[in-house]
C-alpha cells in the first residue's frame, strides 16, 4: 500500500496551515526585535562589527518572513562560508530540486511538505547568521532557552531533591518500589515536553511548579499508556546490553526531567550507558545543542545544593566516558526517520547498537511517522514504514489550538466534532478520551488542549509472549 501525502499548509484551518500563517511568523518577528533590541550589547559581547551585522541578519530574516506570509517559491540555501561540517544547505537544496521537478514548479509555503517548510524556515535563519561573519554560530534563542531554566528552578529543586534522596536509597528498594520510581520519572519527563517553545511560538513556557504534585491529576489525559511494557523491557535487558540512546528535544526543565530519568536509571542499574543526541545548530528555538547541556550543568552547579548534587553526577557521567554527548547534522535536516538508513548509513547503525531508543518531542514524533496524511486507523507500526534499528520509546506532548480564522472555523465545522476517536494507535481499549478528529496527524482544536500517549508495539515479533519494540508515548 502506498504511503498517503504529507501533510501541508493547502488545507485552511488545519495545523499545518496555522503553523505556516500565525506561529512561524511570530517566531521570525521575535528574533527580529531581540535583534533590534540588543543589538548594542551583542556589539559590546562580540564586537562593533557583530553590532553592525545585527542589520544585516535583520533584513534578510525580514525577507525570510515576507517570502512567507506572500507564499513565495523557496530559494536555493548558500553554502556555509566556513565550510562547517555540520552544514547541510546541499541537502535542502537537493530536496527544493526534487520537488519542483517532481511537481514542475517551485514548491511554495503553503504547497510544500509541512515538514520541509518548517525544517527549512530554520535552515534559513541559521544561513542569515552564517553569512554574517561577524555573528557566525550565533544562537538567537539563547536567552529564551536560558531564562526558561532560570524561571522553572522551582520545580528543578523539587526534582533534583526527590531524584537525588532516590538515588541515595535505591539499593535499599524494593522491585516495586524501584517500578514506581522509574514509572514516574518516565511521566515527568513527559509532561516536561510541553516545555516547547517553537510550539507556543516563543512564549515562555517556564515549569514553576512540583511538576510530581500533579502527576496524579495529570496521568488520566495519557492516552495509551503502556509504562508497564517499558518496565519489562528494562528490566529483562542482560547486564551487559543497557545501554541507551536518547534524542533529546528541549532545553530548560524539560532536559533536566530528562537526565534526571537518564541518572535514576544509571544509579538503579537499568542502564549502564547512555549515549545523549543533540542538535548541531539552534533549532526550533528551545531545542538543546551541547553548549545549552553544558550551560546547565553549571547552572544547577550555582542553583546549589542537590542541584549541584545532580550536576556533579552528570558531570562525572560525561568524564568516565559512561554518557557520551552526539551531534550529528541528520537531526537538524528535513529527512524522516524511514530514510536515515539511506541518508546517513552510520547514524542509523549506531541506534541500531542500542538496547533503547529514547526520542523526545514533536517534531521527532512527526519524523518518526513521515509528517503524513495518514487514515485515522492508521497503526504507529504502520506509520513507522520499517523504521525499527531498535526498541523505541516516543515521548511526546501535543498542543492544540482555538486560533482560526471564523472563516477557517465554519469551514471546517464538521471535522472539529469531539464525538469522533483519535488513530488507533492514539487509544487502547483501557482509554475512553474524547478527542478531536485527527488528532496526532492534523490539529484541530477546542481551546488548549493536551494529552499524552504510553503505547508499545512490536513491528518484528506477533508472538504475544515477546517484549513490545515500539514504546511510545505522547501527551
């Protein structure tokens, strides 16, 4: 069976249309003005001739956002002048080829693969950068990513308590209570997802809470939640086959829940090494590159007490050698996950060494199932189309929007009907959630709403008895 189109910006009041109309936009205007704002403190950081560059970058991420919002034909990307390993220009400029002789005309904004849109209007901020000298691997989302951290050190010093008073006393748990702890984690490092600031289009979306405090109220909005499968599968792992992979997504909390989860595991001997993804170039605002890793660390080393604690144990993690930081440009391409066996042979084998493949966030999500069109019915191994290198868990939150047009609104009135089910692999015969249609693949929404998924799926072994491959989970 062929696979269905990908999803775009074609269909008015869908997700893909609003992203493309409202949130990158407003993603644009907001480096835009922190450009305009700071442009006297980046010249006294990095010099008068950064300063001067401010407008330059300026104006070609105006023309960036005017090409948008006209829905104008994409343009080939320029080359890194640094001749960067980590650029990818070549493979955007590729795909624009393919498409427009496939199509026999430029794709445009509003025609193009959703996903090669948005991967591409970052592509393009990155080159406004690069061509400006001056300001060569500037990331214009920093201080958001920052401050992020900074505003959630409520919640981290809760985490990091509870974490580190576990870790000190898991010799003494029992199996259940070992369970218990690994369940939650896992669930923090969930919800921690709704942290996405490409998703709120750079609004801040600080955790300033005790994230576990709401776990209880939080854990009926999980779709299909098979934490349960994850637990066998870790612990039937041999002693010397533990060794995990995590693909990470955001900064700010949602990193600290994540190697929080990553510490537990390690100090419990569920793990024995961790190999930690991150993005080459700034990307999707909030998304983590190693410095953000690093940066944090030493942050929560000044937060102090078991903040330090924790920090101080991941430090020691990186320089043993028992977690390894990864960077690698595949992450930062348009490429879904079915062709990385193609794209990048190598990546594809590493995660094919691991006992556990960790991906966290949307966009991994979208890349994990192609970003397409697919029937409601459609199964997550289906949508996976043969990528499997290793046991996968997908940690996910989706938000969903009221912003549409009245217009937009009366015209899709019959798809917004909450009577009808999520996709098949978004429910379970344990979940009885009223959804909108479409859910994972087209968001329509009522105001604000938000939901998790916990689901496992083996697309090697129907033998009922066997460990589930797939774990997957999206709120």
């Amino acid at each position: 069976m062929a696979d269905p189109q990908p999803l775009s910006g074609r269909r008015v009041g869908s997700f893909a249309y609003l992203t493309i109309k409202d949130r990158l936009p407003v993603i644009l205007t907001k480096v835009i003005d922190f450009l305009c704002r700071e442009k006297v403190s980046i010249g006294k950081q990095y010099g008068e001739a950064a300063q001067e560059g401010c407008k330059e970058v300026i104006g070609r991420l105006s023309q960036l956002k005017n090409e948008m919002q006209t829905n104008k034909p994409f343009r080939i990307l320029q080359a890194d002048p640094s001749a960067s390993p980590h650029d990818d220009s070549d493979e955007y400029n590729r795909e624009l080829e393919k498409f427009t002789i496939e199509n026999e005309d430029q794709p445009k904004w509003f025609t193009a693969p959703w996903l090669y849109a948005e991967c591409y209007m970052y592509a393009r901020i990155h080159e406004a950068f690069y061509l400006c000298d001056p300001l060569r691997g500037f990331d214009p989302f920093l201080v958001q990513k920052q401050k992020a951290l900074v505003d959630s050190k409520t919640a981290v010093d809760c985490l990091t308590k509870r974490v580190v008073t576990a870790c000190n006393s898991v010799s003494n748990f029992t199996q259940q209570l070992l369970k218990q702890y690994v369940i939650q984690l896992l669930e923090v490092c969930l919800w921690g997802n709704r942290c996405d600031l490409s998703i709120s289009g750079g609004a801040d979306r600080a955790q300033e809470s005790d994230i576990f405090s709401s776990l209880d109220k939080l854990r009926p909005q999980i779709l299909d939640n098979n934490a349960d499968l994850l637990w066998q599968l870790l612990v039937s792992l041999p002693e010397d086959q533990r060794d995990l992979v995590l693909v990470l997504d955001n900064a700010g909390f949602e990193l600290v829940s994540d190697l929080c989860f990553l510490t537990f595991l390690m100090e419990s001997a569920l793990a024995t090494s961790v190999t930690i993804h991150t993005k080459t170039r700034p990307w999707f605002v909030s998304d983590t590159l190693h410095s953000d890793l690093m940066w944090t660390i030493e942050k929560l080393r000044e937060f102090g007490d078991s903040n330090a604690e924790m920090a101080n144990k991941w430090a020691n993690y990186l320089s043993s050698g028992q977690w390894k930081i990864s960077e690698n440009k595949f992450w930062t391409q348009h490429h879904d996950f079915a062709s990385m066996n193609e794209v990048d042979p190598r990546l594809y084998s590493e995660l094919c060494k691991a006992s556990l493949v960790i991906f966290k966030g949307d966009l991994n999500y979208r890349k994990l199932t192609g970003d397409l069109d697919w029937p409601t019915n459609t199964s997550f191994q289906r949508a996976l189309r043969g990528f499997s290198p290793a046991p996968i868990l997908v940690l996910r939150v989706w938000w969903a929007y009221a912003e549409r047009t009245a217009a937009a609104a009366m015209e899709h009135q019959s798809m917004a009907d909450p009577a009808v089910t999520a996709p098949a692999h978004l429910t379970n015969t344990h979940s009885t959630t009223t959804l909108i249609r479409d859910v994972t693949f087209d968001l329509y929404n009522i105001p604000y709403l938000m939901h998790c998924l916990l689901s496992l799926s083996n697309p090697v072994s129907h033998s009922p008895d066997a460990l589930p491959r797939n774990l997957f989970v999206t709120a």
